[in-house]
C-alpha cells in the first residue's frame, strides 16, 4: 500500500502548495496532482500486478487467500480488458473515472468551478 499512499501523500503537497504559492503555479500543480492521484488509484484496483491485489490477499483467511492468489497468473488478461476500450471508453475509465473526479475535485483549487482539468 506504500505506492498508493505516496502517490495520494504527493497529490496533497501539491494541493497545498497551489493554495500557497500565485495562481501561474496552478496548472502545474493540476497536473501532478491529476497524474498522483490516477497513479494511487489505478494501483489500488485488485488485479496482480498491483497492489491492489496484494491488499486483498493479506486481508482474506489463509484458506481463501490460496485461492486468491490462484487469480495470480490471469492479472494481465484482466488489465487488458479494463485498459482496451470497447466502445466511446475503456472500462477502466468507466469504473474509476468518478472516483479521479471527486478526489481531483477536493484537491485542485477551483476544480470545481470549472478549472484545470
């Protein structure tokens, strides 16, 4: 879980320091707080290779967690599907395209409004 908190610990000094510093930082701040928190969240969905998966694992029994990490070698198969968009947008973009939006929207000054990104 270390890469996704680091991912989501940088989007908030970002977001602190565009409150802090002149508007002309602002939109590059919107960026590596947008890049930051897609990074956290992508890596949080629980498909091997990340971590995600990993989370899941060590929180189920022991019993279930075998079972668990029998999805192991079928992780790229399932990135595929999420990342190959069939249709106007990936289901990747679909499931966690809300989520991006209303962290985005806590941490970017006048994202809401309208803003950045």
């Amino acid at each position: 879980i270390a890469g996704p908190i680091s991912n989501l610990v940088l989007a908030s000094i970002c977001a602190i320091l565009a409150r802090i510093l002149p508007l002309g930082f602002l939109p590059f701040f919107s960026v590596l707080i947008a890049i930051n928190v897609r990074l956290a969240l992508f890596n949080l969905i629980p498909i091997h290779p990340l971590d995600g998966f990993k989370i899941v694992g060590g929180l189920l029994p022991r019993e279930k967690a075998h079972e668990w990490y029998q999805l192991e070698r079928y992780g790229l198969i399932f990135l595929l599907f999420l990342i190959i968009p069939f249709g106007p947008r990936s289901m990747l973009e679909s499931i966690l395209g809300p989520f991006i939006s209303v962290v985005t929207t806590f941490l970017i000054p006048h994202a809401a409004a309208g803003g950045v990104i």
